[in-house]
C-alpha cells in the first residue's frame, strides 16, 4: 500500500493500480521501454491490474514478464467494464491510468484518476474525467516512485 496525505485533499491509500494497456502503457500495441521495470517496481507496493480491449492483440505477450494481472475486456460498452471493476476493488483505494473515452468513467471514479498523453493522444472525455494529467507513462509512474508530487499537484 502506498499512503500520502494530501492538503485539501486528504488521506490517500492506494491498495491498486488499473491501467489501461493501448496508449497508456503501449503505442501501436508495443510496450514502451522501461514500462515493465516499473510495473515490477510498484507492484511490491500495489495489486496491479491491466484492463484492456487489446486492439492489437498483443497484451499477453507485451506483459508476459510483469508483475501484473492482464485482463481482455469484451469490445461490449468497455467503459462500464472498467468503471465496474474500479468499483468492485473499492475505487477509494484505487490510481487509474488511462487515455481513451473508455478509460473516462474508470480515471473518474478513481481515488486518483491519470490522464496519460502518448502518441495516440488522449480523448477528452478521459481529460475532464482525470484528476492529472501527464505528457506521458514515465511520469505517471512517477507520481507513485516520489509521492511528493502527487502532494504537490493535488493539495489546495
């Protein structure tokens, strides 16, 4: 568990990290460099889930060495599947990383819902549905490495 205590914002205790895979972790379906150290990383600190539709077909191969539970999503109204599962786990205890309109209700529900810019871009409605926003995955991953700045971007 990662605790953090944010003005304004209050006690942080994150128990998981859900991720989406295709541009969040991934462009055109290849994991980027380093991405896997840190899931290995944060995965001594946080249950790791990765929720993906899997556009491209290759999430099991790209994650088969991480420290993570890959989960294939039916192409069926994702963005509930994912809020869902959010919900399920306690969202309370939750940090989403996303960036596409099926990621938009996960990032929302989330005690702390990232925003994550590669390649792809990001959708707005994912946008307006994040708390943060990053210019890509290393600083999201980053946001949990040195907590001080998700204190210094969150508190008020």
């Amino acid at each position: 568990m990662l605790e953090i205590e944010i003005p304004g914002f209050g006690k942080v205790q994150l128990k998981y990290l859900v991720s989406d895979f295709t541009g969040t972790l991934s462009v055109n379906g290849k994991l980027l460099p380093g991405v896997l150290d840190k899931i290995n990383q944060l995965s001594k600190y946080l249950k790791i889930y990765i929720l993906t539709a899997d556009t491209f077909g290759t999430v099991n191969k790209e994650l088969s060495k991480a420290d993570c539970e890959i989960i294939v999503l039916k192409y069926d109204r994702i963005d509930l599947q994912k809020k869902k599962f959010v919900d399920d786990l306690g969202a309370e205890n939750v940090i989403s990383f996303g960036n596409g309109k099926n990621d938009r209700y996960m990032l929302k529900v989330s005690k702390i819902g990232v925003a994550v810019m590669l390649d792809e871009g990001c959708a707005i409605e994912a946008l307006l549905s994040a708390d943060i926003m990053v210019k890509d995955i290393h600083n999201a991953f980053g946001l949990l490495l040195n907590k001080k700045r998700l204190k210094a971007t969150l508190r008020f």
